[in-house]
C-alpha cells in the first residue's frame, strides 16, 4: 500500500477533508481533495455549478476531475466529494486504483456538523436533517461497497482516529 493512493469516501461532514490533511500529513504524504480541484481547475465554485448546470452537471465535472487526479498521482491521500460513489464508473475507479476508507458517521454526528453550513449545496433546504438521512440511506451501501477499511469519524478526536488509521494502513 505503500505506493497506492488513498481514497476517504464519506457522507458530507464526516470528516474527510480534516482527517485527509491529517493523514497525508502524518504518511507524508500529498493531499489532495476533489472539491477543492474541482473549483481550481473549472474557476467556479460548487455551488455556482450546481447553480448552472445541476447537480447532474456537476456530477460529470467532478467524475472527470477524479478520473485526472487519479492519472495524475499515485500515492497521495485523496478526500472525494460525499457524492462521488453514485457512479459505477468512480466506484471502479476507487477499487481498481488505491486503498478506501471509509468515514462512517450518523446521520445525527453529520446534522450536528453541516447544520451552519452555507457552502454544500444539497443542504440548502428547510429540513437539513431529513436530506442527510436520505442521502446517507442511499449512499452508506455504496460506500461500503468500496471500502477496505470502515472508521467511525463521529467518537473520539481526530488525532486519535488518524493514528489509528496510519497504524491499519502501515500493517497492510
């Protein structure tokens, strides 16, 4: 696993993004997450694209993008979008090109987490909490489908579930 990438999939709020940086950091590692590559390379923020050309417009963007940052890296640490296993082609792509965790969290631990959120754009509705359990309903599957390691992001400190996860990682 040493050379491999390492993809954390996950519902919105669970962690990804914190924990990434902490991962790639304590693996040395680059880190790398697609939301943020998304808005680099296409000069428009998410929710702008999601404004524009909905969420099935954004959902080619960011298949795209992932499938480049895939070619692009080999051993990085790579936080996805929470959407990004609704395709087959990108769930392929995480079990044919690196190691997934996955960051498991309730849908409470998320509400709790996203509930002053302004920037996701499926959470701009009236009852937040009803979204995150749908999608966490349709979603949660398809995570574990693909995932070689399940982490419950929503105990404990973010020091303590990296150090974990850099220990299951190394003793692969």
């Amino acid at each position: 696993m040493q050379d491999a990438n390492i993809f954390l999939v996950g519902a919105m709020g669970s962690g990804k993004s914190s924990v990434g940086r902490a991962l790639a950091e304590t693996l040395r590692r680059s880190f790398l997450d697609v939301d943020t590559e998304i808005e680099s390379r296409t000069g428009a923020n998410i929710q702008w694209i999601f404004d524009m050309d909905g969420e099935e417009g954004f959902r080619d963007r960011e298949s795209k993008i992932f499938s480049l940052l895939i070619s692009e890296n080999a051993s990085a640490v790579i936080a996805t979008g929470g959407g990004i296993v609704l395709r087959e082609e990108n769930r392929r792509l995480l079990l044919d090109h690196g190691l997934v965790i996955y960051l498991s969290a309730s849908s409470q631990q998320l509400y709790q987490r996203t509930r002053k959120d302004r920037k996701r754009p499926l959470l701009q509705v009236a009852d937040r909490k009803s979204v995150i359990e749908k999608l966490l309903e349709e979603r949660d599957p398809l995570y574990r489908q693909v995932a070689d390691i399940v982490i419950n992001s929503g105990h404990g400190r973010l020091s303590h579930s990296v150090r974990k996860l850099a220990e299951k990682i190394l003793a692969m």
